[in-house]
C-alpha cells in the first residue's frame, strides 16, 4: 500500500464517518422539549444523562480508541466504531426507559471514540505532506457541518417527526457508511510499537470520565458541591496514578513527556479554546433562536447553517496559508473571541442579519485556526502513533466543548433569562478566549521548521517507537 494514495472517494468516506459521528454531539440539544414529555417520562436528571452520555463516554475513550486502531488496523476500529454506533442508534430508537436510552447514548458515544481518530489517523497516513493541510481541512470543515448538521436534523425531527426518527434514520446510514469504508478505504500500516497497556486504558478513561462529569454536571449540582469536587479529585488522583503508571512502564499507553513539546501544548490548548468559545455559542444559540426571536425548531436549525459557510470560506485561506500556522492560528482564535463578544450585544429587538454576521466572523475563525491546530496535535507525534495523536487532539476539543457549555450555563443561571444572562455569559467566555489565543500564540514562538522538528523529533524520542 502506498503511503500517499489518499483519493477523492476514501476522503469523502472518511469525512462523512466524523460527520456522522460529530452531529450526535448536538442532535439531541433541539429534543429536549419532545423528550421530556414522552412516554418514557424522564426525569430532568435523565434528561441530563441522555445528552450527556454520549459526549462523556466519546471523551473519555478517545485516546485509548486512537492507539487501539494504530495498533491493530485503523480501518478495523473505523468499522467497529460505525457497528457500535449503529447498535447504541438502535437500542436509543427502541429503548422502553430513560435508562435504556442512555445506554444506547452512551454505546454510540463509544463507537464515535472509534471512528474519530481513525478517520484522521488513516487520512494522516495517506496524504502527501503537500497536501496534508488540506486533507486535515477537510475533515475539520467536517466537523463544523456535523455540529449544523445535528442542529438541522434535531430541529426537523422535533417539529415534524420524533425523537426516535433520529435515532433510528442513525441505523441505516452507518450501514452505507460501513459499505463506504470497506469499498473505498485501504488498510494501512500498523504501529508495531503501539501498546492497548490495559491498566493504562483503565486509569486514564476512568480519570478523564470523573473530570468531564464534573465539568459537565457542574451547573446542575454546584461547583463545590461533594459531588463535583469529588469528581475532580477522583479525576486528578486517577490522571496522576496513569502518569506515574506511563513513566514507569515499558511500553505504555503513551509517554506524558511529549507534552514536553511547546507546540504540542500550545496547539492542544488552541483546539481546547477554540471549541471552548464555538459551544458556548452553540449552546445559547437555538435557545436564543427559539426562545427570544421565537423560530421554531426546523427553522432555527435552517438558520444557524451560515456557520457552515463561514467555516468553508475560511479553511480555504486556511489551507493556502498553512506555512505560517502562528498567525493563521493567532488570527482565527481571536475571530472566536471577538464574534463572541459581538454576538453578546444581541437582544430580542437585534435583527437576524446583524446576529448572523457575528456567527459568520466565529465561523470563520473556527475555519482558519482548526485545520493548523490539528496539523500542530498530530505532527506532534510520529506519523505510526497518528492514531493517538487523534485522540489527544480530539479530547482536548471535546473537553474545551464541555467547559464552554459548562461555564456557559453557570453564568446563565445566574441571572433571571437568557436574555438578560446570554450577553454576561457571551463576554465572559470571549474574553477567556482571548486571553488563552495570546498564550497558543506564545506557545507557537520561534515557530518555523527548526521549530516543528525538534516537537516531532522529541516526540518520536518518547512516544514509544523507540522503547524496546
């Protein structure tokens, strides 16, 4: 097989799996108000549960899933992950209980762990390095169309079909997805030095689960409630036992000195932030949408799709601009930051054209800065552990989604509305945004190429591919 035979059909495969899986992350979000008076007759903490399973189990997974599919075939984990996905499709469209529903939630969870970072690892693997830059803009562009997309399909299931439509309409397409893969998609090589390290796999999912718990159920119960700070502990105490456990073993899950690299901790930061201000503003986006302009629910899926042009306009200057990644990076962050702060002074009385424009400057910062900061998290890494570079990446997006829908809603509850809390809220997390975009920017200093050798270099010295 070739290393560079990436081909139009596998990068269409490739991308519509992280599509797919992306847009669960957000589908649910406009089902609410259906769920909760269903026959299933969920509680508000079920409710929670319901939405939250998928993210936390996809977050939780993902580093380990990215070096189980650099060990043993990525196509393979991209095939187990769309079945596993499948199936939780299946047992959530079925499900008699809130409890089932979850469990269906979080099995797809899982299998989107899966398809994740071995949709990238595979494109990492194929693409020529001309052309890696826009592959890996290719398959961010992907994600932002699955986040508009899960707001599209949620909103039209709850106004015109049901909430187990959704899941079940899940079912069907990943079979096509599956058929697409095995059709389209070559194997590549495996990592021969890559370790699934069971007690590894164990102590860093079960860490970062407890502290996405706490981020996520931390509006709910209170930042300093028992519960929560136990969930941080827990996580602190368990991430701590998994690096003293790597640093100790022969052929761990992965070494925690790469994150010895600047530009491993700037770019990991980057996603983190970048995402951070994009959930924020998806989350207050459709409740101001419905809520305040009064759209129903297919409509405000309609009008949130310009995050999807704003997106494709800038990954393309993205792409052409991908040698000076300090500044494409530095400028699309401070995009975020600054829409943020725009769309902050929209009220009920602020029309749709004037709010769009502040999504389209968001959008087009998540463009620009998204493709060069999965570039900096994976190149981090050799290209055999890409995988795991995935996952790294991929975690720290999501952890960045679930803090800035965390912090978001903390600041909305305390205030009477959304109206009168969605602008504090906005400010508070643009803000935050800037200020992390000047550290990524410090942390790309001395970029260049001596720059991204010496973070690969050091990476392939303590990754493991040398380790006996």
């Amino acid at each position: 097989m070739p290393t560079h035979a990436l081909k139009r059909p596998t990068l269409l495969a490739l991308c519509a799996c992280v599509l797919v899986a992306q847009s669960m992350v957000a589908a649910v979000n406009l089902l609410i108000p259906q769920l909760s008076s269903s026959s299933l007759h969920p509680s508000r903490t079920e409710i929670l549960w319901t939405v939250d399973a998928y993210v936390i189990v996809f977050a939780g997974l993902l580093i380990p899933a990215g070096a189980l599919g650099d060990r043993y075939g990525r196509k393979g984990a991209l095939l187990a992950g769309l079945a596993l996905f499948a199936a939780g499709a299946a047992t959530s469209a079925l499900a008699t209980g809130p409890a089932v529903l979850t469990v269906g939630r979080g099995l797809s969870g899982a299998g989107a762990a899966l398809i994740t970072p071995a949709t990238l690892s595979i494109l990492m693997q194929l693409s020529a390095p001309e052309h890696r830059a826009r592959s890996m803009g290719a398959w961010t562009l992907s994600i932002g169309l699955g986040g508009a997309a899960g707001n599209l399909g949620g909103g039209l299931a709850g106004q015109f079909l049901t909430w187990r439509a959704l899941f079940a309409v899940m079912v069907p397409l990943a079979v096509v997805l599956a058929v697409a893969v095995s059709t389209t998609v070559p194997r590549t090589e495996r990592s021969p030095a890559g370790n699934p390290d069971p007690l590894g796999t164990l102590l860093l999912t079960a860490g970062l689960v407890a502290i996405l718990f706490g981020i996520i159920e931390g509006p709910a119960y209170g930042w300093t409630s028992a519960r929560i700070l136990g969930a941080f502990a827990a996580g602190a105490l368990l991430i701590a036992a998994f690096t003293a456990h790597a640093l100790r073993s022969a052929a761990p899950l992965f070494d925690p000195r790469v994150f010895a690299s600047a530009r491993l901790r700037a770019a990991s930061l980057g996603t983190a932030t970048g995402f951070f201000g994009l959930f924020s503003l998806f989350f207050v986006n459709s409740q101001y949408l419905q809520g305040v302009k009064g759209y129903g629910a297919a409509l405000t899926g309609v009008a949130i799709m310009p995050l999807v042009f704003g997106m494709a306009v800038a990954q393309k200057l993205a792409t052409r601009w991908a040698d000076r990644p300090r500044a494409v990076i530095g400028t699309g962050l401070a995009l975020i930051g600054l829409g943020l702060l725009g769309a902050s002074t929209a009220d009920a009385g602020t029309p749709y054209a004037v709010f769009v424009c502040w999504l389209l400057v968001i959008s087009a910062g998540a463009g620009l800065s998204m493709p060069a900061l999965t570039v900096g998290v994976v190149t981090s890494l050799p290209a055999h552990r890409a995988g795991l570079g995935s996952g790294l990446g991929t975690t720290a997006r999501e952890t960045g989604a679930a803090l800035g829908v965390a912090v978001t809603g903390t600041v909305l509850s305390a205030h009477a509305d959304l109206l009168h809390g969605m602008g504090p809220a906005l400010r508070t997390v643009g803000v935050v945004v800037l200020a992390a975009t000047a550290l990524v920017v410090a942390g790309y200093g001395g970029g260049g190429a001596g720059g991204r050798g010496v973070s690969a270099g050091r990476a392939r010295e303590l990754s493991g591919a040398g380790r006996p």
